[in-house]
C-alpha cells in the first residue's frame, strides 16, 4: 500500500478521534485498519495516548470547596447587601425630589391655607424633609463602601 | 448543607443553573462547586502547566461566576461556559507573569515560553507508571494551547464547536491544536513500542 493512502488513513483517524470524522470516514477506517497493520498500529497508538491522559488525576485540594464556599458566601452576602443600600439610595432620591416639589409647589399654598409666613414653610420642609432626604442619599451609597474598607482592613490585620 | 434533591435536580438540568446563577443562590453554587470542582482543577492544571495558583484562580472563578452569572442562559452545558470563565483568568494570570501565551498561534505574536514554574511539574508528579511519565514529559513540553485542547476534548468529551467556543478560536484551528497535541503523545508510544 503506499504511503499515500497511509497518510490519508491516518488524517482520517485524526479528525476521527477529534470529533471532525464524519459516520462514513469512522466505518472507513475501522474497515481499512482490519487490513493494514501500520494504520492499525497508528491508531492504536492514539488511543493508548488518549488512555494515557485519563490515567492522570487531578483533585481539589484539601479544605478547596470549603474555602470556596466561605469567599462565595461573602461575596453574596456583599453584594446583597449593596444592592439593599442602593435600594434605600433610590427611596431617599425620591424622597428629596418629593421634597423639593412640595417646597416649590405647594408650600406656597399651604403657606396661605395654614396662615403661616412661607419663608418658614420653605425652612420648615428644607430642615425637615429636603435636607435629611439628601443627608440619606448622599450617605447611602458610601455605607457598603466604608464596610468593605473595613472588611478588608480586617482581613489584612 | 449539602441538597442532595437540589444536586439531582441542577445536574440534570441546565434551565436550573441558570435559574440559581441568575438569583445568586448559594445553595445551587454549592452543588455546582462539588460536581464541578477536580475538573475545574484539572483544566487550570493543563492549562497553566503547574499546580501552585491553581487553588486562587479556582475560587476566583467560582466568585466570577456568581457574579456574572446572569450572562449564563441554561441553553447550551454548563461546562463550556464555566470554562470560558477560568480561562479568561487563566490568561490573565499568565499576562501578570509574563508567561505563555494562550493565543500566540492565532494573533502572530511571539510564543513566550519562559520556565512556567519552579515547582515539579504537574504531570510528572501525577504521573504512576512508566508511559504515564513519558507522557508527562511530552504534556510538559507542549504549549498551553495544546494541553488546553487536548483536554478539552479528550477528558471533557467536548465537541469541537465546545471547545472553539472555550478557547475563542475557530474550529479548524482547534482542530489543528488536537492533531498536533495528539502527534506529540502518539509519538511517545510509538518510540516506546518499538524500544
């Protein structure tokens, strides 16, 4: 047989044991290789290649998932609670636009409604509701900060 | 606690992973970290070609995965994503030190094949008989890409499409990475057969 045809055969192998093989290519070559001991060999030698890498074993290290696990649960529990602090974030974001609307909006007609003078209307809804709501928003955000800071420091130390 | 039910159900069940990842459940990544931790491993372990870092990329994965989890969407196997995944650390992790090059076929530049490790190799302490050393050595020698192919589809049983999508290179190429990887092994038989 000439080296041709052995170096077709063994392309066919290749791209057998690859997964590149079509059906037809697999039933060619189990036939051809009944008949050709240098193909027979070649692809033998293939699969005692590929036997070969499944006889090495790697394993996770003692206390691996363990340790896994502890990060992945911090890192949940960080994110969990980031996402509460932007949720607050949002409520006070409302907060300060409601706020502000009511002060330029209705705080004129309360003013009147109510009798009072709207300049202490106006101080009234800004020390009670605008600038707290605004004190929030502004803190919210930087509260997981300052934690995982903190978190962090504590891991170093 | 360990699900065994919930094990059942998200090994079975892609839709369930991508259920679980996308809510950050905890107890579906613990079930994912038991079923999938020693392959995890051992793809980094070919990957790299050293065992020491293996254990810091392998819960760095994890951690990625919870966190971009959402972009997992239960309609292909889980594997090659999570794969994906690790291999983009991998690659980071090779930048940071200057080594190997998961890529340097395919983009030109040159291969950087400085010592990986001063540690024994992976292979070679892995290794139990004598073909399993000659193979350890010849798994030493070849480039990243080779490993990371062979493994993918011989100890992975990934299909080639897998395995292109994984290494981010198209099927040919990934192709051409097996036949070359599996001529290197193949050859320690043959010489080994005809001592």
């Amino acid at each position: 047989m000439s080296g041709e045809r052995h170096e077709d055969f063994e392309q066919r192998i290749d791209r057998s044991l690859a997964g590149a093989g079509t059906a037809e290519e697999q039933r060619l070559v189990e036939e051809h290789v009944r008949s050709c001991s240098a193909c027979a060999e070649y692809l033998s030698a293939s699969r005692r290649a590929v036997a070969g890498l499944k006889g090495f074993s790697f394993e996770a290290g003692p206390g691996l998932n363990a340790r896994v696990m502890a990060a992945v649960k911090a890192r949940a529990e960080e994110i969990e609670a980031r996402r509460r602090w932007m949720r607050l974030s949002v409520v006070a974001l409302a907060l300060t636009v409601l706020g502000t609307f009511v002060d330029l909006q209705v705080g004129r007609w309360a003013a009147a409604f109510f009798g009072l003078p709207s300049v202490a209307v106006h101080h009234g809804l800004l020390a009670l509701w605008i600038v707290p709501s605004f004190g929030l928003l502004v803190l919210f955000p930087l509260l997981p900060l300052l934690a995982a800071k903190r978190s962090r420091e504590g891991r170093t130390i | 606690m360990y699900d065994m039910a919930l094990a059942d159900t998200v090994s079975s069940d892609t839709r369930e992973i991508a259920r679980g990842l996308r809510e950050r459940d905890v107890a579906v990544l613990q079930v994912l970290v038991e079923e999938y931790q020693d392959r995890l491993v051992r793809y980094l372990v070919y990957v790299l070609g050293r065992r020491d870092g293996v254990d810091d990329l392998v819960q760095e994965t994890w951690l990625r995965v919870m966190e971009r989890g959402k972009s997992y969407d239960g309609r292909s196997r889980f594997e090659p994503w999570l794969f994906t995944v690790a291999r983009h650390l991998a690659i980071d992790f090779l930048r940071r030190r200057r080594e190997v090059s998961l890529d340097a076929e395919d983009d030109g530049r040159p291969v950087v094949m400085a010592p990986v490790s001063e540690m024994p190799s992976p292979f070679v302490l892995a290794a139990r008989t004598e073909d399993a050393e000659r193979l350890a050595a010849a798994l030493q020698g070849l480039q990243a890409m080779y490993r990371e192919a062979l493994v993918l589809r011989f100890m992975e049983d990934m299909s080639l499409q897998e395995i292109a999508a994984v290494a981010n290179a198209p099927v040919p190429t990934v192709a051409a990475r097996i036949y070359r990887g599996l001529a290197t092994l193949r050859s320690q038989m043959e010489e080994k057969h005809e001592r």
